[in-house]
C-alpha cells in the first residue's frame, strides 16, 4: 500500500505526516528515521481503526489511481 506523506525539517530534526489519515503523523532526528516512524505510525493507525470495527462485517479492496 502507498501513501503520500509531507515531511517538514526543521533544527531538531524532522516532522512527518500521512494526510490520508488525519492525526497520523511522526518524527524522527533524521529524515529516515522519520519515514520509519510514520511507517509505524501508519501501521498502528490501521489497527486502530479495525480494532473500532471488529464486530461488523468489512473487507479490505484496492484502488488504483
């Protein structure tokens, strides 16, 4: 799966965020260090969501733009 994210520097490193999942964003000392915690940022942000959806019926597709 792809995902578009914005990353930002700044003095103290690196901020990150996904914008296809709002609230989801990271930050890292360095701009790979970001991108390894927004790939956990975005993994944690999924389980989040199925685990609000655990009792009803969904199914996962894909999209290609």
């Amino acid at each position: 799966m792809k995902y578009t994210v914005v990353i930002k520097a700044s003095d103290e490193g690196y901020s990150i965020a996904c914008p296809a999942l709002p609230g989801c964003w990271s930050q890292g000392k360095t701009e790979e260090e970001a991108v390894a915690n927004i790939v956990e940022a975005i993994q944690d942000y999924q389980a989040a969501v199925l685990d609000t959806f655990k009792n009803e019926q969904y199914r996962e597709i894909e999209i290609a733009i």
